[in-house]
C-alpha cells in the first residue's frame, strides 16, 4: 500500500494506473477508521481496480464550537489496519495546504438537498463537505466514490453536487453496519462512556419503530414527536430532530448524549 501526502505523487500514480485500463475507486474518510469504512471500501473494491482512501480531518466542515479539535486522529493506527486488510492500493493524507492552498472559500455550495435536518443545526456542514470533496475528487479523479448511507443527506448533497459540476464519478452508497446491538458505527462512538453506549443503542430501535408506525398508518408527526420524548426518557439529552422524509422515503434523526451527537437514519420497510 502506497502511503503519501504529496498531491503530485498521487496523480502521477492515478495516471499510470489510468494508463493501463485500470478504475480508480475512491472512499474518502477523516480517518479513525473502524468496521464501517472497511465496508466502504469492500463496496469500492467491487467496482473498480484501484482503490484510493483519503484520510483527512476537513475543518470547513467544523463550526468554531464544534469538536475539530478533538476529533480522533489515528493515522498510525488507521495505517496499520490498512496494510492489514490489504484492500486499499493508495492512502492519500494531505495537509491542510494541499487541499486548500487559495484559503477554503469555495465557488461550490451545497445544493437544495442539504436544505432541512442536519443544516437547520449544522449550516455550515454541507458546504464544508462539498468544498472538500470537490477538491479531492479533482486530486484523485476517481471513476467511482464511495459515501455511506448513515450520512444519508450527505449522501444525497454529493449526488447533486456531482451530478451539478458534471462530473463523470459514479457515486455508490455503503450500507450502513451497526454492532450487535444495532448502534451505526461512527468515529464519534468512541467519546461515549460505557453507560452513554447502553442508551445510544436505543436510537436504532426508537427511528425502526417509526419507520414501522409510518408504514403502518401511523400520521409521521405523531409518530416522531413520540420518538424524540421516547428518545429523552431513555436518556439522550437533546434531539436535534427526528422527521420523515417521504421522498428519501426514510427516518433521518440526531440527537445529543452528553459532548456526543449521534446521527442515524433508516428506511420505511418495503409495503407489498
Ligand atoms: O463522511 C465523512 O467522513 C466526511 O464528511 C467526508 C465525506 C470524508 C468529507 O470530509
């Protein structure tokens, strides 16, 4: 596995690669990888030869108060995992300066489908995400990327994005993995206490009920409206939202455990 911080060596190595026939797969990452970014990449290397991973912490996409500063940093760590598993071809960890060396104001701006939900909490976020993943798709030019479903509106922004600049990149979804108790793996999980991960894993079953309720008949505002009071009695301190989305046709939710903000979100079950 080829590890590097230099953009030129990067595109040198994507064009031979190019150069022989060979598809670029790209998952981009802020490191602190676990089971879930694997399965990215196991989803990545189902459609193409090459398999790039960026691991770079984006502070666009950090409001000041946010947790940028705290945010786990393993590369050491990350790497190790990597040449174990064997799947990645290249790891690109670019500075801050590589990536925005103009300064991180983008002519890009996220798109209708950031509009609701994680912007009405976060209005920095999507246009933070869509700066830096338009500048890596440049570096990398990748024939596919790969993004998961538990960032599902982050999903949908870079489809618009991709779809808005014209670029040729196939975006692919990754399922969402979760532990044996249904919690979505995230990096943010590792701040939580061992008692805060007992109730975290509530947040699945409650957003799975609703999805039931809803495809059951349940009215949606009712059925969320229960959800976020049955999300504070089993301990969560704050619900930034829990909603329908009935084009996504999905429960999207987040929600605050102590210094931790949990999102995940799941579909309404196939209706016969
Ligand atoms: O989903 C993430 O990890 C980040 O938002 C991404 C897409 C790598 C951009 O920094």
């Amino acid at each position: 596995m080829i590890l590097t911080t230099n953009k030129d060596q990067l595109s040198a190595q994507i064009k031979d690669w190019k150069k022989n026939g060979q598809r670029i797969g790209f998952v981009p990452t802020m490191g602190a990888l676990h089971d879930g970014h694997l399965s990215l990449c196991e989803t990545a290397a189902k459609n193409a030869d090459k398999l790039v991973m960026s691991i770079f912490v984006n502070p666009t996409q950090f409001a000041p108060h946010e947790d940028l500063d705290s945010y786990p940093r393993t590369l050491e760590r990350d790497i190790e995992n990597l040449n174990n598993q064997g799947i990645i071809d290249l790891v690109y960890a670019p500075e801050q300066a590589d990536i925005y060396p103009d300064g991180a104001d983008s002519a890009i701006k996220a798109g209708p489908a950031a509009q609701g939900l994680e912007s009405d909490f976060r209005p920095h976020f999507f246009d933070g995400v869509v700066n830096v993943v338009y500048r890596l798709f440049t570096q990398v030019n990748p024939d596919i990327a790969v993004f998961g479903e538990k960032d599902f509106q982050q999903l949908q922004v870079i489809e618009e994005m991709v779809a808005d600049q014209a670029m040729d990149i196939n975006i692919i979804p990754g399922a969402i993995i979760r532990d044996d108790h249904g919690l979505a793996l995230s990096s943010r999980n590792a701040y939580l206490t061992a008692d805060e991960l007992e109730t975290a894993r509530m947040l699945n079953q409650i957003i799975y009920s609703v999805a039931h309720g809803i495809s059951e008949g349940v009215d949606p505002d009712e059925a969320c409206k229960n959800a976020a009071e049955m999300l504070l009695k089993a301990g969560f301190d704050k619900v930034d939202y829990i909603a329908y989305h009935p084009t996504w046709s999905r429960i999207l939710a987040a929600a605050w455990l102590g210094k931790t903000r949990l999102i995940d979100n799941c579909a309404l079950p196939e209706q016969d």
